[in-house]
C-alpha cells in the first residue's frame, strides 16, 4: 500500500515539473492577427572599418585582441601615430603597441576599460566630442588617463584610435611598468610569437621555475608543521599531514603563482580564466573534505569512548553527505565564474529535490528514525526491549 502510494506520489511530482518546464519555455504570447507590426530602427555602427574602428569599443576590442595574439604589426592600427614627439617618433608602432600592452597587463583589468559602443562615443563627460576616456594608468608621479580619438581615416571616414597623446606617453608609461633586469633577460632568452592561454612563453618559464623551486618548499613545511601539531603515533596524524601536505600547499602555490601573474601581467584570455577560480575551487573544495575527515576521525574516537559505536559509525555516511554537497557547490560556484546563469539550475535542483523528498516520504521517515536509534543509541546490545508482545535482548 506503501508503495502504491509513493509511485503516486512520484508521478504527480513528474507531472508538476513537466508542467513547470513546459510554462517556463513558452515563447512570448504570439501577436493577434490584425496586429500592426512595428519597425525596429537599425542602430548606427559607424563607418564599415575591417579593423572594427567605428566605435570606441570595437577599437580597443580590436586592439587587445591583436595583441593578445601578438599581432603587433595589426595592434599597431589601432594608434594614433600623427604629431608625436620626435624621440617616440623613432619608435616603430609595433614596438610601440607591445610596450602599451605591458602597461596595460600589468596594470589593468579587463573591467577597469571604459569604452563606449555608440560611433560618437559619449557625451557629456566634460571632454571634447572627439576623445573619449579609456582607462587610467596609476603611477608614482600621479594617474595617467589613456584616450581614444575620433581621426580621419583617409577617405573622409572618422575613425577611433588611441589618441596621439596617450601614444606619445607609453614610453614614460613603459618605464614605471617595464620588468627588473632578470625577467627582461628570461624574455629576450625565450623565442617571440609562443603565447598560451593569454601568457607569453617567458610568463610560462617562470611560472614554471617558481613551481620547481616553491612546491618542494611548501610540501616541507606542511610535513613540518603536521609533526609540530601532531605526532606519528596519534591516529589522527594521517589526517593532520594529509590536510597540510595536501589542500594548504596547493592553496600556498596558488596564492604565490596569482602574486606572480599579476606582476607578470596578464591578457585577457588570462584574466578570463583566472576569473574561473577554477584551481582555487578544487583546493577549497579538498580543504573542507580534508577537514571533515579530520573531525569525522576525532569525534569517531570521542564516541567510542563514551560506548556509542553506532553513532560513531553513522558519521562516514553523514560525511560523505557532506563532502557530495561541497563537491556540488563547489561546481555551481566555478559554473556561475564562468558565466552560467545558475539560477535555473537551482531551480531545477529545488523542484526534483522536493519531488524526491515527496516520492519517498516513508522511506525517509524510516531513515530519519534510524538515524535518531544510531545517534541518541536509545537502545544498545544488550538490552532487554518489548516490541509489540515479543520480549528479546538486542
């Protein structure tokens, strides 16, 4: 009867969501016949530039992603070369776009641009019409605001660039942002045009050579400090070393590697997939698993002290519970850092959650009861116990 029960149950539940699903697809309501239709206005995107330069936003866009493939030649366009001082007019634009690329790695974030998509740019930002703001460099000597400008093209079409007078300023730029003698001699040793995931190829030696060289030292000290804290003879040492030697060092290296990409600069690319937070997901996400363990093994040996081996044997299931639902977040956590709207996805969990939790409500009214005999232990071996008229010992 039960059963019988709780297949209706569950079947009702699956016509709810199905019905839910079906209402939250519907497309708009469709237009009544006799509707008058009404014209939508093309929006004007400049003048037709093969390098994107209608608009503030399609040039800088152009320009960073150019240089992210280290296209500087092409990243070169995107500047306004006319009028400059004579000792940065001796300076190729390639060379030029490359320095302003480092300054602009090592200096700002991908949200920290400012750039209009409208081919006039924007209005009453207290600049004339034809410069926008872009973005502004701090320095020791103050902040430097980077300009894009309206210039003519050549065939009578006005165009954006980075404004001449932002280019004549990316050498004093360079040189607050340029790398110490060591970094510099690893670059030029490295061969040019090798990039991944946003990172040059020199970026990668070095990270590297900080992985060899710090992840030994780390994997020491957590083994050191793991004997400080506990000893190989405890039985909750095993839980103590592998919390320190495992999810602290990599969470050490991660925090050492993030100090040194920032110093390094990163593209976009980089910064795209270090918003993921994805190797810093998985080490927080084994910090609290390492940590439950841990307490699991403790509060194991505190029950069996006190004669409760049932409870102390109900913690593994519960722990295990727990390390799904982390495990579970976790994933919903990197999902949302890289751009998944997990609003639906929560709801969806909700709703089968609570049709499960209906399908099966005396299965989990049979568990619940369980897990109050094991946890409470109202009843040990041994006892003598009346159920119903049969009078056993356990």
């Amino acid at each position: 009867m039960n059963n019988a029960r709780s297949v209706r149950w569950l079947l009702l539940c699956i016509m709810l969501v199905c019905a839910g699903i079906a209402q939250a697809q519907e497309d708009e309501p469709p237009v009544e016949s006799g509707a008058v239709a009404v014209s939508v206005s093309v929006e004007d995107k400049g003048p037709d530039d093969a390098l994107g330069r209608g608009t503030p936003r399609g040039s800088i866009t152009g320009f960073l992603k150019s240089v992210e493939a280290l296209e500087f030649e092409k990243a070169a366009e995107y500047l306004d070369m006319r009028n400059l001082p004579d000792e940065v007019e001796v300076i190729p634009g390639p060379e030029l776009a490359r320095m302003l690329n480092q300054v602009f790695s090592r200096a700002v974030w991908i949200d920290d641009y400012t750039a209009s998509d409208k081919p006039g740019g924007v209005k009453g930002d207290d600049l004339p019409d034809y410069r926008d703001e872009l973005v502004v460099i701090p320095t020791p000597e103050g902040e430097v605001p980077i300009w894009l400008q309206h210039v003519p093209r050549g065939d009578g079409e006005l165009i954006w660039k980075i404004s001449n007078r932002s280019v004549a300023r990316i050498p004093e730029l360079y040189s607050y942002y340029s790398y110490p003698k060591l970094v510099e001699k690893i670059r030029n040793w490295t061969p040019d045009g090798i990039s991944f995931l946003g990172l040059e190829g020199f970026k990668w030696v070095i990270l590297v050579a900080v992985l060899v060289i710090f992840w030994p030292v780390f994997y020491l000290l957590g083994w050191l400090i793991a004997r400080i804290i506990s000893s190989p003879e405890s039985p909750n040492y095993r839980f103590v070393k592998r919390l320190f030697r495992g999810p602290l060092t990599l969470i050490a290296l991660l925090m050492l590697i993030g100090t040194v990409i920032q110093n390094l600069g990163t593209g976009i690319v980089a910064q795209e997939v270090m918003h993921a937070h994805t190797l810093r997901t998985i080490a927080f996400a084994w910090l609290l698993i390492a940590l439950i363990d841990l307490y699991k093994n403790v509060k194991q040996q505190s029950l069996m002290r006190q004669e409760r081996p049932g409870a102390a044997k109900l913690l593994r299931p519960l722990s295990t519970l727990i390390k799904i639902v982390i495990i579970l977040f976790a994933l919903l956590f990197w999902l949302n850092n890289i751009g998944v709207n997990i609003t639906t996805v929560l709801a969806g969990l909700g709703v089968g959650g609570l049709a499960v939790a209906l399908a099966l409500q005396k299965p989990l009214e049979d568990m619940m009861g369980a897990l109050t005999i094991f946890s409470q232990a109202p009843i040990r071996v041994g006892d003598l116990c009346r159920y119903g008229q049969t009078v056993g010992r356990v």
